[in-house]
C-alpha cells in the first residue's frame, strides 16, 4: 500500500525584490571546493556588493520542500544572493533560492520565473534593479508587513527601463505594487 499523505509542508518563499534587496553580495562564479558544511566559492563577477575573490559559503540544509537542484560539486557554476553571518561565512538567502544553477549558459531550475532567461539577463536586470531602488523596512519580518521601495526616478522613467530588461520589468510590475508619490521620490509597496 502506497501513502498518499499530504502532511501541508511548504517552503515560504521570497519576492526577488526581498531577496536582491537583503543580499549583502550577489555574485556569479563556480565552486571550487566542497566540504561538509561548507564550500569555496571563486567570484567572477560581482553583481552587488564587493568582498575576496574566493569566499566561503555554508551548505544549506535540504528539505522535503527545498531540494537541491544539483549536488554541488568543484567546476559548478551559480549565481549567487548571499548574507555574511557575524563569523564570517556567506549564506544564501532563503536556502535554495538564493543559489542558482548555471549549466552552459542557461539555468537548470524549472521553478525559477521565465523571465529569469539567461545570465546576462538576470545580471543586467538585477543591477538595474539595485541602481534605482532603496528598499525600507523590516526585511527580516516574515509578512514584510511595512516594507516599501523607493525610487528618485519619476514612474515614466522606471516604466522606459522595464522596456529595457525583462527581469527588471518583471520585478517591477510582479513583485512590486502600487506606487505613492511625493516631491522626493517615488515609493512602491510590495505586492504581497
């Protein structure tokens, strides 16, 4: 006899925006040693924020609602949305979301929005997003009730860059909602 329990696990998952706007590092690079708890990560491309050419990333723990894509091994390419902890190390952000799998220029994980089409892409749209957006509030609050995006660009300017890069349009109009202006700056709230 075969169970067919649905026990309700789910993964809570982060907007994008949440996750571009938390990282202290988002970088593009391969592995270059696994070991238990941990592996060595060889940047070659820094997306946001700066740090060593070679740091060390904790190994999330898989669970039945967040595996990993692929087993991690030397040569693996990934884009990667990292926090630093207090010792040193880096972590990625929302365990499998913050680590995303390269393979001869195209991503590998069927869940990721297809918008999200190739490196370049991806890269391009994340700089665009980090340039023109500050985020405010408690990032760490699980319902992200009182967070908010702001912008010093007018929304006729931000809507011309969403023609630009396709990530980029998809984080504005999918993740981030609707907008208040005053003479400052533009302000959007998260789409939640």
């Amino acid at each position: 006899m075969i169970s067919a329990s649905n026990y309700g696990f789910k993964k809570h998952i982060l907007p994008y925006s949440i996750v571009i706007s938390k990282a202290d590092l988002i970088v593009d690079g391969t592995i270059s040693k696994v070991s238990k708890n941990e592996y060595e990560f060889t940047i070659s491309q820094f997306i946001k924020g700066k740090s060593g050419s070679k740091i060390k990333v904790s190994i999330w723990k898989e669970w039945i609602c967040d595996p990993r894509i692929k087993e991690l091994k030397a040569g693996q390419r990934l884009i990667l949305f990292l926090e630093k902890t207090a010792s040193g190390i880096f972590t990625p952000i929302n365990d499998s979301t913050g680590e995303i799998y390269v393979d001869n220029d195209t991503f590998i994980d069927i869940f990721l929005p297809k918008e999200f089409s190739n490196p370049t892409i991806l890269k391009k749209g994340i700089s665009m997003f980090v340039q023109n957006f500050t985020v405010y509030g408690d990032l760490n609050d699980r319902f992200l009730q009182n967070v908010y995006f702001a912008s010093n660009k007018s929304i006729f300017e931000i809507y011309k860059l969403t023609e630009n890069n396709q990530v980029f349009k998809f984080l504005i109009q999918n993740e981030i909602g609707k907008y208040v202006t005053n003479e400052l700056s533009l302000s959007y709230r998260l789409n939640n």
